[in-house]
C-alpha cells in the first residue's frame, strides 16, 4: 500500500482549504494517508521561511486575494482576519495524533472541524472545550484531548525532524516517496503521482 505522508499544522487556513480532498484521493488510490501535525512556525525556522508577521505587505495583501479566490472557488466559509489567530496549535495537534493513533472516528471530520472552528466559527483550537466538541463530532471520544500528552508532544516534535528530513518546508505538504507536493493547489498533482505509483 502506498503511503503519503500529511505534513500539516490545524491551524493553517491552507489545510483548511483543503478539507476532505486529500483523504479521498487517497481512498481513491487504495492509499494510506499518516497526519504528521508539526510545529509551523518552527518548519519555518529551520528551512528559510518567513513568519507571516515578518512579510513584506505586498505578500501579507497577496495572501489575502489568495485566500480569498480560494474560499470562493471551493465554496468554504472563510474569515480572513479570524479572531483566534494566531493561537497555540500544538493541544489541537495532540488530539489530531490521538485520535490518528485511537481509530475508530472519522479523521478527516476531525481535521475539517479544527480547521472551520479557527476560520469559520470564531473559536479558539488552543481551548479544551474546543477541542473536545471537535473530537466529539467526529465520533471520538473527547477524553483523547487528555490522553496521550506525553506521547503526542514526543510525536508532534518527531514530525518536525522527519519533515525537514524529507525535504519538507512548508504546510500543507504531501509526500510520496521522493515526491513533495506543497500546497492544497497541488493536490491535483498527488492524484496523479497516486496513480503512477499503484
């Protein structure tokens, strides 16, 4: 079974945007898609990005024409300048892990709901109760939001490590073997590098 790796932080408007389409191209090809929920900002650190508050305007103003022409092409609700961002990825991420690790939900209800809850819904990912409700509907026990922190923390920095490791510097990105697809733009291209490798 071929297997993609899902570099992605919840909060990123761009996994947002994405939603549910890398999960059914993955269906689609008989793939099994890993999250890898990672540290951002430091990916961004160790590999040359700059920090969004860091951007010249120009890029700061083409972010938001971007953001919104995808909003509007896909058909998702988006606040440009929501109220809860930026917060503390990382107890959203942990759920993320728990849950990937737990089964039995669905994952990328989870991940779609984390991400409409920051761009959509005014809500603070970083919150308990946020998460909770999130885990919740996806059909997940919303106790995972407390169990597994030490094993999630020791996870979420291991995904750091073997992103930069396989060429990784931005989110989100899909890997396939040797093939980086950053950007839900891209996902066009991970259908078709699916379908050479099955």
């Amino acid at each position: 079974m071929t297997e993609i790796a899902y570099f992605l932080t919840p909060l990123s408007p761009w996994v947002y945007l994405a939603g549910r389409r890398p999960f059914e191209i993955a269906a689609r090809h008989g793939a099994a898609l890993d999250l890898c929920p990672l540290d951002a900002a430091a990916l961004f650190a160790r590999t040359g990005g700059t920090p969004l508050a860091d951007r010249h305007p120009n890029r700061k103003a083409w972010r938001l024409q971007e953001l919104a022409r995808w909003s509007a092409r896909l058909d998702m609700p988006l606040n440009l300048k929501p109220r809860h961002f930026p917060t503390n990825p990382a107890p959203a991420s942990y759920a993320l892990i728990a849950a990937q690790d737990a089964g039995g939900g669905d994952l990328a209800g989870l991940l779609t709901g984390l991400g409409r809850a920051v761009w959509a819904e005014e809500r603070d990912i970083a919150e308990d109760a946020v998460i909770r409700d999130c885990l919740a509907r996806a059909g997940y026990d919303p106790d995972l939001a407390d169990r597994g922190l030490l094993s999630g923390a020791e996870t979420y920095a291991r995904n750091l490590e073997t992103a930069v490791a396989r060429g990784v510097f931005g989110v989100p990105t899909w890997v396939v073997g040797e093939a980086v697809l950053w950007g839900q733009d891209r996902l066009d291209f991970l259908d078709a590098e699916l379908a050479q490798v099955a």
